[in-house]
C-alpha cells in the first residue's frame, strides 16, 4: 500500500512538474508575441520617422537646387547690368571727348531739388 502511495505521489509530482514547464512555456511564448507586437510596432515608426525624413531631405535638395539656380540667375543679371552700365559709361566718355558742348553740360552742378531727390542725405534730406 505505501508502494502505492509513493507511486501515486510520483505520478502527481510528474504531472505537476509537466504543468510547470507547460505554464512556463505558455508564458513564454505570450512574452514572445507581445515582443514581437512591441518590435513590429517600432519598426513601422522608424519606417514612418523614414519616410518623412526622406520626403523632408528631397524637399531640401529641391529648395538648394532652387536657390542655386536663383543665385546663377541674379550673378547673369548682375554681370548684364555691369556690361551695361560700362557700355554706357564708355559711350558717355567718348561723347565728352569728342564733344565739348556735352562736356560742359554734364559739369555744370546739379540743381539742389533734383539733388535732394536723389540724394536725401547729401543734399539735406526731405
């Protein structure tokens, strides 16, 4: 009869042990899932986060290219209006060489209205 006893309480502790590992397993793995949820979730906001940095540097690269070409724009019309105004100043100084009436002219002084018109600190402000 105790043989039984130590049989039967064998066979109990056996089953309990197997329902130890079981229930161990069993959390385990819920642990595995909720990581696995936890990790899926994160990667898709780091793809997001991606995404937008992304569209966020290929907006930038637009607006450099953008201001670059605004920038070789301004320096072509910058360098036009330096040939034009040269052109026009070389014209201007051949004209006074060649004529002593246009010489004269332009050396007679400003009158002061216009002065102040183009000038409002030299010629006393308005």
């Amino acid at each position: 009869m105790q043989a039984k006893l130590i049989a039967l309480a064998l066979a109990v502790i056996a089953f309990m042990g197997l329902g130890l590992v079981a229930y161990h397993y069993k959390v385990t793995a819920r642990d595995a899932v909720a990581a696995k949820e936890a990790a899926e979730r994160s990667l898709n906001a780091a793809l997001a986060v991606n995404a937008d940095n992304e569209k966020t540097m290929t907006a930038l690269e637009n607006a450099r290219a953008r201001e670059s070409k605004l920038a070789a724009d301004l320096a072509d019309e910058v360098e036009a209006a330096n040939r034009t105004t040269l052109s026009v100043a070389k014209a201007l100084a051949d004209l006074r060489a060649q004529n002593a009436d246009v010489d004269a002219y332009l050396k007679q002084p400003v009158p002061e209205p216009l002065r102040r018109m183009y000038d409002p600190v030299a010629g006393g402000g308005r």
